[in-house]
C-alpha cells in the first residue's frame, strides 16, 4: 500500500507541497504561514496518519532524528534493560532508536555500521567489538558523534559511559574472601577487551591483597560463541577439577545463569557447598533460592549518561571527549553467606 505523501496532503488542503513541508517541519512561522492554514495542515496530515520519510528529510536538513545503537546481544537482560532506558531517554529528545546486536563479532559489527550509516542516523551508540579501532575512527571522520558503551578501547579517544569494572570485580573477590571462603576461581570469556580484562585483574588483585592461593587453574575462560550445552560442559569440567573449590565467581550474568545449572546438575547445594557470586544483575538471581550475589551495574545512570553526551554533541560538538565511569554496586545475597 502507498503511504500518504506530502502532495495528498496539500491536495486536500489546497496549498502547494512546499507550504505543507514548512508546516510539517515546523517552519509556518519562519515562512509567515497563517496559523489557520498551519492547522488545518495539521489536521490533515493527522487525519491521514502521515509519517515522514525519515531518509528523504535527512538529505533536506541533515538530521533522521534517529540514533544507531549497537550492543553485544539484546537479548541479554543487561542490554536489553539498558537499551529501554535510552528509548526512552532519547524520546524526550524527539529522537527515535534503530538497534541490533553484534553477538561480538566484528565482521557482524561492521554490517550493522553500515546499515546505520545508510539509514543516515545522526549519532551512534557503539558497544564495540574487537578489532573496531578503525571503523570507530573512521565513523568519528564523519563528524557524526559516537558514544562508546560498556568497554571502549585505551588508544582511542572516544566519549565513552562504562562502570569501574576492576573495582567491581575487585569488591565481588573481597567480599568471598571475607566470608571466609579459601579457595574461589573464576569463571570469565577469551576477551582480551578493556571490561573483561579489569574484571578479571581486579578479582585476582583481590585474592592476592586477602592473601589467597590463586593459580591459573583457578581461572576458567571460555569462548563467547559455545551453545548452551557447551557452556554448561565446560563449567561442569572446571567446577570439578579444582580440589577444595569452595566458591566461584562469574564475569558476566550469563556465565552466572550457566554455572547455576552447571551447580544444580552435580548435585551441589549454593549456599552449602559452593559459594557463588556474579558481576552484573538478573532477575533470575533475585528469585532464585538462594538469591546470588553479584555486582549491579547502575542501568538508568548508564542511559541517562549516555543519551545526555550524545545530545550535548549533536547540539553543541565538543572536541574534548567525555568520559564517564560510573561505580557498581555490590548486592550481597544468600548465595554468598556459608551455611
């Protein structure tokens, strides 16, 4: 079905395209277009249900309205949550958001850039992949801001949103070491990115100021892209190896949602026999009985940050970056408190 365009609309109202368009894109008064020509334009374009085409008012005044976010994976209850809160954010703003996920792959990420770039987006927000120096770089060329979410990379200058990831893991390691636990490991993914790599220095720089043994042993890392019944394998394997392991912390939520099945399917009570902590929030942790600890990234701070940089470089473009990091939250539950 054709949708309604500027000329239907100016065919019932009797004027020409061009007096519709300065009506619609909120010109009347600048044109001196009568306030009663001006609504019954907008009556009409109601009535019709008129949407813009977004693509052909960026070519006439170089802004969509619209912003680029790409993120590892929405389906991921952090994301996804995360996301929400910069939909409606940017919505105060009259901007729109066009998302997809990269599942970590940079190839993927590329593809996802320039479909953004054909929409013609007028800014991005980037959790970027590995590898993704230069297209950051080159994107930034475009003197279209970008706004680097979660991770961003040391030898690039960005604006940037993340959370002290060192301190977050870091807290999360002291906190099992002081319940008492003597042997704890990790369980982490084969990223060498800026967010992994201080989740996991800042857990071992725990186990060594609470003078722990810690080996590599204890370290578990595992690829992004294993399926699920991978993940629970490799974590079963790893769980089971270490003698005396008598907690474990997770890098991500969704690592903490594998190695509690792991956990339930050897038979090991959470709690009694193995102590269990996990950085990022999940509604499952806080219904699961025991609740599990975990380190909460602060959602909403992290959107409003992130919408309000890029709306300060959209409006008024800075060539200083800005560059945000926020504090987690330790939550301390059940799943950490022997028995």
């Amino acid at each position: 079905m054709k949708g309604i365009s500027i000329k239907d609309i100016a065919k019932q109202a009797g004027v020409s395209p061009t007096t519709v368009s300065f009506v619609l894109n909120g010109k009347a008064k600048e044109k001196r277009i009568s306030e009663q020509v001006s609504k019954k334009i907008q009556k009409i374009a109601t009535r019709l249900k008129y949407k813009p085409n977004q693509l052909a008012r960026g070519l006439r005044t170089g802004k969509t309205k619209t912003i680029g976010l790409m993120v590892e994976d929405i389906a991921n209850n952090f994301f996804a949550s995360l996301a929400k809160v910069m939909e409606d954010e940017a919505d105060k703003h009259g901007y729109k958001v066009l998302y997809g996920s990269t599942e970590d792959n940079t190839e993927k990420a590329r593809g996802l850039l320039e479909v953004l770039k054909y929409r013609q987006v007028d800014g991005y927000i980037v959790t970027p992949t590995k590898n993704l120096e230069k297209d950051i770089e080159l994107l930034k060329a475009t003197a279209k801001p970008v706004v680097l979410l979660d991770r961003y990379f040391p030898h690039v200058s960005s604006h940037y949103v993340v959370v002290d990831n060192y301190r977050g893991a870091y807290n999360a390691g002291s906190h099992l070491a002081a319940q008492g636990y003597k042997k704890i490991g990790i369980v982490t993914i084969t990223s060498d990115q800026i967010q992994m790599k201080d989740r996991l220095d800042g857990f071992t720089a725990a186990m060594k100021d609470h003078h722990l043994p810690f080996s590599k042993a204890q370290i578990k890392k595992l690829p992004f892209e294993l399926d699920h019944e991978s993940f629970n394998a490799e974590i079963k394997k790893f769980l089971t190896s270490i003698k005396d392991l008598d907690a474990v912390f997770f890098a991500t939520n969704y690592l903490g949602i594998y190695g509690i099945e792991s956990i339930r399917s050897l038979g090991w009570q959470i709690g009694k026999q193995i102590g269990v902590a996990s950085f990022d929030d999940h509604d499952l942790f806080r219904l699961h009985s025991p609740a599990i600890t975990c380190v909460a990234q602060p959602i909403t701070e992290i959107g409003r940050n992130i919408i309000e940089v890029l709306m300060k470089e959209l409006n008024h473009p800075s060539a200083a970056p800005q560059q945000i990091v926020l504090e987690p939250a330790l939550i301390v539950r059940e799943s950490s408190i022997p028995l």
